[in-house]
C-alpha cells in the first residue's frame, strides 16, 4: 500500500480528534506535552485499526515515534510484507 494513500487517509481520521489543529507530518502525537489527550489518542489508534485492518499489535510496538510519518510508513510496510 501507497505510504502517501496511508498519510492523507490518517490526516482524514485524525482531524476528527485534533480539529482544527492537524499534527505536524513528523510530530509525536504522544510526546511530552501530549499532542492529543489519552482516550482520543486511543480512538485514533482504534480507527487505524478498522480502517486499515491491520492488527494494533502489528504496529505500536514497532513504531519509532507515534507521528503520522512513522504509523503511515509501518502500515505501508506491513502491507508490502503480505
């Protein structure tokens, strides 16, 4: 899957919680201070979930950072690997 399809279809998710603030493309969203409260953070991440099928165990662990760069290039890559 397409890094940039994955990007522009995680700003479209995560304007639901950050409105009308969009993150920077290589901003922590859980960095210190905390981009986005817990409880929307957590809902963000459940969105990716659904949205790209993808199993949150399959990505959290293995991102870098919690940017959208970071989880849009880990759900490309997951999958690439399939």
């Amino acid at each position: 899957m397409n890094k940039e399809f994955v990007f522009e279809r995680l700003k479209q998710l995560i304007i639901v919680y950050t409105y009308p603030t969009l993150p920077e493309r290589n901003s922590d969203i859980m960095g210190n201070p905390c981009f986005m409260p817990a409880h929307d953070a957590a809902a963000f991440f459940i969105d990716i979930e659904k949205e790209f099928s993808i199993d949150l165990n399959e990505l959290l662990p293995f991102l870098k950072t919690f940017s959208m760069d970071d989880i849009a290039e880990r759900v490309s890559n997951y999958y690439d690997k399939k």
